[in-house]
C-alpha cells in the first residue's frame, strides 16, 4: 500500500509515458555493461555511452547488455531512442513495482520479475526488479543495483563449450530466468528452517515474540505471493507465444521454468496455511495459559468464600453472640477453617479440576 501511495505521488498529473525513476534510490555509480559472444568470440567491456551499443550488435553475434541502475533516466531514454522501444515499456523499466508479466512486440519482447534474497538470515526478503528486453540478436538486462545474482551466467559464458555460447538471445534470457528463479528454492530452504524454529518454540514456550515472528512470516508471505504468484501466468504466455524472437526448442526449456516456479507457488501457499495454523495454536495457547490462570485464581477464591462468610458472622457487633465468650472458641474456628479448606481441596481434586 506504501509503495502505491508513493508511485501514485510520483507520477501524479503526468503523461503516460513520461520517464521517471520510481523506487529505492540505490547508492552506486549506474554502468552499461556488454559482453558480445558467440561460440568462437567472448568480449566483456564497460560502455561509458549509451551510443557505443549499436556498433556491437551484428548478426554474427550475440550482444548482452546489462545496465546497472535505473537513476539516470537519460540511459533508459537513450537505449528506447536507438532501438525503437516503446515509451510505456520503458516507462515500466523505470517503475520498479510492477508485477512480473510479458508483452509481445513486434521487433521485441519485454519480460519483467523479480529478484528475491533474504536480508541476514531472518524473515526480511529484499526485492529487486530485473527487466528483459529480447531483441533480434541482443538482450537487454535491467536492473536496480549491481550484484552478483548473474555471475554464474557471466563465469558460465567464460567456457568456450558452454552451451549458452552456442545457443541465441532467447536462450540467453532463458537462462537469466532460470539463474533468478533458482535463487527462490534457497529462500525456500531458509522459510523451512524458520518456520520450524517457530514451530517449536511455539509448542515449547510460546512467548510475545514468537507472536512477533509468525506475524513477520506472515506479512512476508503475502509479498512474496504478490511477485511470485504471476510468474506462473507470465510463462504461460511466453509458451503460447508465437513470436519468431522464441526458438521452439528455448520455450521447452521455458517450461522447465515453470515448474520450478509452481513448486515455489505451491510451496509459498503451504507456509501461509502453516503460518495460520500456528498463529491459531499461538492464541489457543495463550488462552489455555489464562484459563489455567483463572483456575487456579477461581479455587483459591472458592476456599474463600466460606471463611470470609464465618469471618464476617463474628465480625459483627452484636452484643449477645455466645460463641465470642467461649473460652476455645478460636481454636475452634481455626479448625472449621482447616477442614472446610481441605474438604473443599479433596472435592476440587476428585472431580479433577486441580
């Protein structure tokens, strides 16, 4: 809600279109790299221009550009103006909330998804949008900050008998996907080991805290539901797609894709039916917690009852009440005490309330 309260203040009264930045502003230096390759050919260099791009990309090669850092609108204005991009696909490059999805263009294809690691080892999941642009013989990767979730693609592409280096710019992309989406059964590894900690402080010795970390879970869930779930949707199209940028051999190992992202999918929605089992177990187990309470506050306040009703007889001033002049009449009374207290213990035990 947060995010589309600030998107919508962002780009308030503008033209669709129009070229703004939305999101995390990162704290890096934003660089153009290409790696232009083929089976016999592999050239990295870091670009200082948008305009040098062109020149690397020829039929006999496949031309990888990978721009780190949305801030510089001018990048993404300029890249649209050589290659013929559509301003709302650019526009949705600069807008970092979008859900993942694929449009088909005539002369490209625009994917978009998102990158997912967890912050420490906890329950805080970072984000981060990757956008495709698949052009005839180049492949445009865009993303918000440098890192190396695409290093073993680019270590890959350094083996001359790699396979990506004798395959095309739809495979490329293929594989971009699949490193990306990857990285979601680590996250997954690390929900399992979470919730089960959980879980057994929450059969063990359910605190405060516990109630605090199903509430984070939960609340990360939801999220990840919300950029994982339309993936399946996503690559349902890119299947279907007829597009002559997609070899039909790539969009089997599409498919591949696909599966993986249904285990996630299926993974994600038996957590949140964990999560709310265990937030069901977590109350029970407070209330449980009171009701033992007010047991044991009820039994010592039966106990009471009658000693407080003697203790109020004889505690009025009347003049004439025989017993106050007898000389054990104290003792007496302490031993009524005693064997009402312990009657009344006995009957509690018998009929199991203690």
């Amino acid at each position: 809600m947060i995010e589309s309260l600030s998107y919508a203040s962002e780009k308030s009264g503008m033209e669709p279109g129009s070229l703004v930045h939305v999101g995390d502003v990162h704290d890096h230096v934003p660089s153009i790299t290409v790696i232009n390759y083929n089976a016999s050919l592999l050239e990295k260099r870091t670009l200082a221009s948008v305009d040098d791009i062109p020149a690397y990309d020829t039929p006999e090669t496949v031309t990888w550009v990978i721009v780190n850092g949305l801030q510089n609108v001018s990048v993404i204005e300029a890249i649209g103006r050589h290659f013929d991009i559509h301003a709302l696909v650019l526009e949705d490059i600069l807008n970092t909330h979008q859900r993942p999805k694929f449009e088909e263009f005539e002369n490209y294809l625009y994917i978009v998804f998102k990158a997912i690691a967890l912050q420490n080892g906890d329950a805080s999941v970072e984000y981060e949008q990757i956008s495709l642009l698949l052009l005839n013989n180049i492949v445009f990767t865009f993303k918000e900050k440098p890192d190396d979730i695409l290093d073993p693609i680019i270590n890959r592409l350094n083996v001359p008998q790699s396979h990506i280096r004798a395959q095309g710019g739809d495979y490329l992309a293929y594989v971009i996907m699949d490193t990306v989406i990857d990285e979601y059964f680590a996250l997954q590894d690390t929900f399992d080991d979470l919730i089960e900690t959980v879980e057994d402080e929450l059969l063990t010795n359910p605190t405060h805290r516990t109630m605090t970390a199903i509430q984070k879970i939960k609340r990360e869930l939801i999220y990840l539901r919300r950029s994982i779930s339309p993936l399946r949707e996503m690559l349902a199209a890119i299947h279907r797609s007829e597009s002559p940028l997609l070899n039909e051999r790539t969009q089997h190992y599409f498919t591949d894709v696909y599966d993986h992202t249904i285990r996630i999918i299926e993974a994600l929605e038996s957590y949140r039916d964990l999560i709310s089992g265990m937030l069901d177990i977590y109350l029970s187990s407070i209330s449980n917690k009171m009701n033992e309470t007010m047991k044991v506050l009820t039994v010592f306040s039966t106990l009471f009852i009658p000693l407080t009703f003697i203790a109020g007889v004889y505690g009025m001033n009347f003049d004439y009440m025989p017993e106050l002049k007898w000389k054990w009449g104290y003792p007496l009374l302490w031993g009524i005490f005693i064997v009402i207290s312990g009657f009344l213990l006995m009957f509690f035990r018998k009929r199991k309330w203690l």
